[in-house]
C-alpha cells in the first residue's frame, strides 16, 4: 500500500451490541447515526463513497465506526461484513476496517472477522488507569486490553489503538501512563479523543452537578501534544486526534461542553511547531527572524490565526517569518 492513497468509506454502526453506557458515550449523537443498519445500507454507502474516490493508486477500507462491533448479534455482524466482503471480492475496496471494545474480543470472533476479509481492528481503549476505566463505567479492565491485543497479535490484521484524555478521574499523568502503556504494546496506529461533554450521557448530568470539570482546550491541547510527541517518537502514527467535526459534534450540536475545536489537531501540530521555533530562536540577537518548513505546514508553523508569529512577539520581541520549502521534511525547521 505503500504509495497508494489511503481512504476510509465510514459506516457507522450505532450502539448497536453495546450494552455498556460508557459515562461518556451517546453514540447516536457521536456518530449522527439515529438508526440501525441493514447489508444494503452498507452495499449504498459503499457504492456513494467509491464515486468520489480516484479510480487509481488508492487503498480503500470500508470502516464500520461507532458502537462495538464485535458485539453486534453474529447473524447481522456477518451479513453486514458479507455487504462489504463482496466489494473485496470483486477489488473494489481493499479491506474492511472495524472498531471494537478489548473485551469483545476472543479466537471465534478474530477468526470471523479474518473469513470476512477484515483487515484493521482499532480497539477503544480509552485509558490504562484502572480508576478512570471504572469512573468512566467502562465495564473492562487494562488486563482485557493486553488479553486483546495478545490475541489480535496472532493474526495478520493491523491493529489501532485509541485513548482519550480528561476522562472522570484521569488526570495528564494517567494519560502519560496509558499513553506509554499503549506504546509498549506496538500498535501500527493510534487515535487520541479528548474527552467531549455530549448530550444525553451521564457525563452531561455530572457536568451540570459540577462533579465532573472537562479540560479547557489549553490543558487538552497542551497534553496531546506530549501524547503525540510520544508516539512520533515511538514510530507509531496518530491517525486522528479529537474527534471529527459534523452536524452533531460542534457546540450547535450535542457538544454541551469541553476542548471542541474545529481544527483540534491544527492547534496541537502548531502546539510543536512553537516549541521547535521558540528552541530554534534561543539567543536570537535579531529582531527579524525567517524560518524555512516544508512548504505543506506553513499554516502548522504560523499557528492558528497566526498564533505562534504573535506569541513569538509578544514573549522575544521577534518578528517571524515563515517561508515554505519543498526540500525540508515535514516537521523540521531551519533559520535563515
Ligand atoms: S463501549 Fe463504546 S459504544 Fe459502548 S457505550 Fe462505551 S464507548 Fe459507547
């Protein structure tokens, strides 16, 4: 897959097989999905998104998102992973990628889901801290999650891991923690969600009851940033960070509080690139500075509505300026 384009076609399965109710989980609202879903549905979705796509040097997973799929009654698992097994069948897509909880995990199921053409399971970790795994009713242990992995290890799939931060309990610490957990298990990727208030949940109700405190974005941003520092260094990818705008999840949606921001990821990115330039400027004499960056992250470098060009002011009395260059590696960065 190495030069091909990679693209997901999301179907999201609602909370279906989910008994659990995560204290921060409505997933009708998180995946603006109200309804259950059927094999055509999946075959109609399919075929939508394949329209849109380039015909070549791409590589295509339908993703079915949301709820814990492993959990959803066998009969329907199978007819709705058959809908989209006929489009690996006929080279159409290339693999079909599925979320599920560590516990819902076992031989039968892993052997199910290889016959079915299953190529990437993301398992919703959350957290390592047996506290936050318990406040947050997760209902799993930090054992089920290295059950799961073990198990999954043992079959060609490629495996994805996602946490959240600022969850009831947790603090930058756990996070760390579960963050250096997870890297000690070797994921090929990794997803980062901080934590959302969302409507309906029973975080909502201890939100309103002033027990539970969200993260401002700051705090939420500032963490992401050591976290996905900590997995770059690990060689592990962070897919996603925050999860993505839609209808529902924006503050005119289901968002009731919490770090929400439009471009989460932008910020953290730009989060980076201040500390490298802010490492980068140290006894600058001058009051005019011009850096060089690959020349797709200058809007990374520049920062969010030009934040690091008026942090950099406003803390050294530089004027920065930032130009682009195509031979510079994502990330670095050179004063001129
Ligand atoms: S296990 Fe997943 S789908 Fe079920 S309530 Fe928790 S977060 Fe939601």
């Amino acid at each position: 897959m190495s030069d091909r384009r990679v693209f997901n076609i999301p179907i999201f399965v609602p909370h279906l097989g989910c008994p659990f109710d995560c204290v921060f989980c409505n997933q009708k609202h998180i995946t603006g999905t109200q309804n259950t879903i059927t094999s055509a549905d999946v075959a109609k979705i399919i075929e939508t998104h394949l329209k849109t796509l380039p015909e070549k040097d791409r590589y295509v997973e339908a993703a079915f998102f949301g709820g814990s799929f492993t959990g959803v009654d066998k009969k329907l698992q199978c007819e709705l992973l058959g809908a989209a097994y006929e489009y690996i069948k006929n080279g159409k897509i290339d693999g079909i990628r599925i979320s599920t909880r560590p516990d819902y995990v076992s031989e039968e199921i892993l052997e199910n889901l290889k016959n079915y053409g299953v190529t990437t399971i993301e398992l919703g970790v959350q957290s390592m801290a047996e506290d936050v795994l318990a406040a947050s009713c997760r209902g799993h242990g930090s054992v089920d999650v290295e059950k799961a992995v073990c198990l999954i290890k043992q079959y060609p799939f490629q495996l994805g891991l996602q946490m959240m931060t600022g969850l009831p309990k947790d603090t930058p610490e756990k996070s760390i923690f579960t963050a250096n957990k997870l890297i000690a298990l070797k994921p090929d990727f990794a997803r980062i969600y901080p934590t959302l208030v969302v409507k309906d949940t029973y975080l909502e109700k201890q939100y309103k009851k002033g027990e539970y405190i969200p993260q401002t974005l700051d705090e939420a941003v500032s963490l992401c940033k050591k976290l996905l520092l900590m997995f770059s260094e690990a060689n592990i990818p962070v897919v996603r960070i925050a999860l993505m705008t839609t209808k529902e999840i924006s503050p005119n949606g289901s968002v009731v509080a919490g770090p929400f921001h439009s471009s989460f990821r932008e910020l953290v990115e730009s989060s980076v690139y201040y500390d490298k330039i802010e490492k980068l400027l140290q006894g600058h004499k001058n009051k005019v500075a011009v850096i060089k960056v690959n020349e797709k992250e200058i809007s990374k470098a520049v920062g969010n509505k030009r934040e690091n060009i008026r942090k950099i002011y406003k803390n050294y009395g530089i004027r920065l300026k930032i130009q682009g260059n195509p031979i510079l590696k994502k990330g670095e960065i050179v004063l001129v």
